[in-house]
C-alpha cells in the first residue's frame, strides 16, 4: 500500500512503492518527506523527485534476513563419533562435547542448513535419530543485496 499524504494522486506514494517492488523488497518501509520551496514541480518533477530519493534510500540500505537458530545436542557412541564429529565442527558452531558413558555434542544451527545437517547425523549415528533440539531463538543477520 502506499499513501500520497497531500501530493496530487499518484505522484509520492505510488512511485516510492514501484522503487519497493522493482527492487523486490518486502516487510519494509520508505518514509519520504519533502519541504515546498517555493516552486511547483508537476506531477513529472514529483515522482523523479520521489521515486529518485526513494532509489537512493534503497542504495544506502542494509538488509537484513530474519532467521531462526537452534541450540541442539546429539549423542552417539565412542564407535560412531569420527564422522559425526568432524560434521558438527565444520557445519554447526560447536558449543561444547560431553565424553561420558556417550558422547555429547551441543552446538547452533541455523533453520537454512538444518535438515541437511541433521540427515547427515542420522546418516552416520548408526540410523538413529538422536538430534534433540535445546532451543530455538529468531534473530536477524545482515545480508548482501
């Protein structure tokens, strides 16, 4: 949706919105104010003056991507902990291994790499599926444009 705030029809809003859309943005807001100096710029001079500051604002932006991270712990046997070690410590970031009666590995992963990551597991822990999610917490990371 977009509003015109006072600009003749389709002159502000609509403008900074096809900026939006061009761009294929979503979940995001342009806010564009400008001060009447004294000449009447038309209707042309105010969607370039719009959709133009609009342009500039999306150039100067920075994206971020909303995603979910999983706090997880697996255990296996001492026989199985070869394969399945060097998958957690060079796909997950590796919080801590508990070596006990099993071994256990608590590490992060994010929602994007998750199902590989845990077939992976299932692949080498023996067909057993024993990926225990701890917690799961949403955050948002930078992202290039």
């Amino acid at each position: 949706k977009y509003s015109d705030d006072g600009e003749p029809t389709r002159t502000a809003g609509y403008p900074i919105l096809e900026v939006i859309k061009n761009n294929n943005l979503n979940d995001c807001l342009i806010i564009v104010i400008r001060y009447f100096g004294g000449i009447l710029l038309g209707g042309g001079g105010l969607i370039r003056a719009y959709s133009h500051t609009a342009a500039l604002a999306v150039k100067q932006a920075e994206f971020t991507k909303k995603i979910t991270t999983f706090t997880c712990k697996v255990t296996c046997d001492y026989e199985l902990i070869g394969n399945i070690d060097k998958i957690i410590r060079e796909q997950t970031r590796l919080e801590k291994v508990d070596y006990s009666d099993v071994v256990t590995f608590y590490f992060q992963l994010d929602e994007h790499n998750f199902s590989e990551i845990k077939e992976k597991i299932f692949n080498h822990n023996n067909y057993q599926d024993k990926l225990e999610i701890i917690s799961q917490k949403e955050g948002y990371v930078k992202v290039d444009y």
